[in-house]
C-alpha cells in the first residue's frame, strides 16, 4: 500500500497545480545546490596556489580551473547528502500548497482544511531541519562502522526524521498538532517505512531533484489513508 501512494502522487505531475509547486520546488533545490557550489569554487580558488612546483615535473599551472573542473563531480556526490535538509526545508515553505493540490484533486469532498499557521510550519520546518542535520552529524560514526551496510544506515535514520516531519506537517492540518502526534504513533512503522522510501531515491543525483514535492504528495494519501482508518474519538 505504501508504493500506492507514491505511485499516485506521481500521477498527478501533469496537474496544472501540482505542477506550478512542482517546478518552485525544483528552483528552491537547484538554488540551494548552486549555492552551495559556488561556495565550494570560492573555497577552492582561496586555497588553491596559482602553480606548484613538483619534482621531476617542474611547475604546475591551471591548478584552480582544473579543481574547479573537477569540483562539478564532486558536487553532483555532494548532492546525496543535501537534498536531505532541502527535503526537510521544503515542508515549511511548499508542502501546503502540494497537500492542497492533492486533496482538491483525490479528496474533495472534504472541507477545507484549518491548516497550521505560517509561524508553526515555520518554526517546526526549521526544528525538523536542525533535527535532521544534527542527528546525521551524530550518525557518522555508525556509517563509518557500517562498512557495506552504510547506505541502509543511511536510508533507515534519514527515513525515519523525514517520515516524522512530513507526515506531522501533513496531519496537522486537519488534526492539529496533539492528533497528528497520536496519529503517527499509532502508526510509526508504516511512517517509518514510507520516509525511507522517500530517503532511497533522495541519493540518486537528479531525480531527487523532485522527490521533496512527491514526497509531500504520497504523505498526503497516506495521512488520507490512515486517518481513515482510525478510531473515532471517546465522548
């Protein structure tokens, strides 16, 4: 059932309002990348010496232009690990309007949802962020003793705080923030397994480009699906 909502959420890019999100959330993930490697060219210009001299060689020139070159590559590498806090950044800025666009669509009958403020979406936007950068800082060390296995590490710990934000923001905006809590708890493994399904294809270098907007998507159909399913409150 969780490759369902994936899978609908990919239906739904030829939306005109799906769409429209779609593409700023291209634009905000490839700023940040540029940023990011325009930093990393300025580094490498400061550090690099115009020519340096080797034995048996004499001097090396175009040092800088060739690291430069060669930076590109290791920024595509770079990528894998950034758009993890751009997914995390991009719930606060951009995942009302992708959960509006999806239940306009699939789930109409409803009424409009209350939505969170735009100071909490914020304010929990940028605590996940820190969150999840903290926590993978603290996770190097497990991936180093990982050895084959970092990767899953990787995937396991990255799923598990982007399924718990993503879902939360989604839920709160029909449940507010003590229902969406509940709802998650009741059913944190299947939260668990679909932010790892997000976190495996935020590794590959251009088509994670997308994933934050269609991740926004499926855990609108999922928190739909779940909710659904759960009890009706006592009183």
């Amino acid at each position: 059932m969780i490759w369902i909502d994936f899978l609908r959420a990919l239906g739904q890019i030829g939306d005109p309002k799906f769409r429209r999100v779609l593409w700023l959330g291209l634009g905000l993930a490839v700023a940040l990348l540029v940023a990011m490697y325009a930093l990393l060219l300025g580094v490498i210009q400061w550090v690099t010496p115009e020519a340096l001299m080797l034995p048996f060689i004499g001097e090396v020139r175009g040092l800088g232009a060739l690291l430069s070159f060669a930076s590109l590559f290791l920024m595509i590498g770079f990528s894998v690990f950034l758009m993890m806090p751009v997914a995390s950044a991009f719930t606060g800025l951009f995942l009302e309007d992708v959960a509006a666009a999806v239940e306009d669509r699939h789930y109409s009958q409803l009424p409009p949802a209350q939505g969170a403020t735009i100071y909490e979406s914020v304010v929990d936007s940028i605590n996940y962020f820190f969150v999840l950068i903290g926590v993978n800082i603290l996770a190097l060390a497990l991936y180093g003793f990982s050895g084959p296995f970092a990767i899953f590490a990787f995937w396991a710990v990255n799923g598990y705080l982007l399924g718990r934000e993503y879902f939360t923001m989604v839920a709160m905006r029909r449940l507010g923030r003590q229902g969406a809590r509940d709802l998650r708890k009741r059913n944190w493994l299947t939260v668990w397994m679909s932010g790892t399904l997000m976190a495996v294809p935020l590794t590959v270098p251009f088509v994670n480009l997308l994933v934050p907007v269609l991740g926004a998507a499926a855990f609108t159909h999922l928190f739909h699906r779940l909710s659904s399913r759960a009890p009706a409150p006592s009183g």
